[in-house]
C-alpha cells in the first residue's frame, strides 16, 4: 500500500534536531513526513524576502499534495495558522502528532 504524504507544520524557531524527531515520528507512524521548512533552506535565502516568498509559495503547493497536515510543537505561529488555514479550505485532513498517534493506536 502507498504511503500518504503528511505535511509537517512546525515553527520555524524549532530546532533542527526536533523536527527531525517530529519526522522521524510520522514516519513510524506509516506516513512520509514532508517539512519544506527544511527542504529549501539548503537552497534560499531566510533573509531575502524574494526568497521567502518563493518558499511560501513551494510550500502551498507542497502542502496541496499531501493528504494531511501534521501540527508539530507547542506554539502556533502566523505561517502555521496560514498552512492550517489553507488546509481547511482545501479539505485536507488536520491533526497534531499526538492525535495522529492516537489515530494509528485505534487502527
């Protein structure tokens, strides 16, 4: 069976090491965790906003793509709340990790 894709929806003053937990969870979970934060930043620019715009913009598109999006951390930012937002409008299934725990722990 395929593997849904699942967009990691983290703030961006996460550390590396932590969202690198938060993935490695949604993978073990099943899922292929996909967290463009850190898929573009090897290549922009954080601080041009011509860069930054760029990013947001891969990742909507990303985000389309996938079948879920996974709210990692404790704070909610305002780029969290867009993504959040956005997969509301288009439908797409929003959860915590904690939650997609619980989901896979009833399957």
């Amino acid at each position: 069976m395929e593997q849904a894709l699942a967009y990691v929806c983290c703030s961006a003053e996460e550390g590396k090491t932590k969202v690198q937990r938060y993935c490695r969870k949604i993978y073990e979970l099943g899922y292929v965790p996909i967290c463009s934060q850190y898929s573009f930043s090897p290549f922009l620019d954080d601080g041009d906003a011509e860069d930054m715009q760029a990013m947001r913009r891969m990742s909507h598109q990303i985000l389309r793509r996938c079948r879920m999006v996974v709210v990692c951390g404790k704070e909610t930012t305002g780029t969290m709340n867009t993504e959040i937002s956005m997969a509301d409008r288009l439908h797409i299934i929003c959860t915590t990790l904690d939650g997609l725990s619980k989901i896979k722990e009833n399957e």
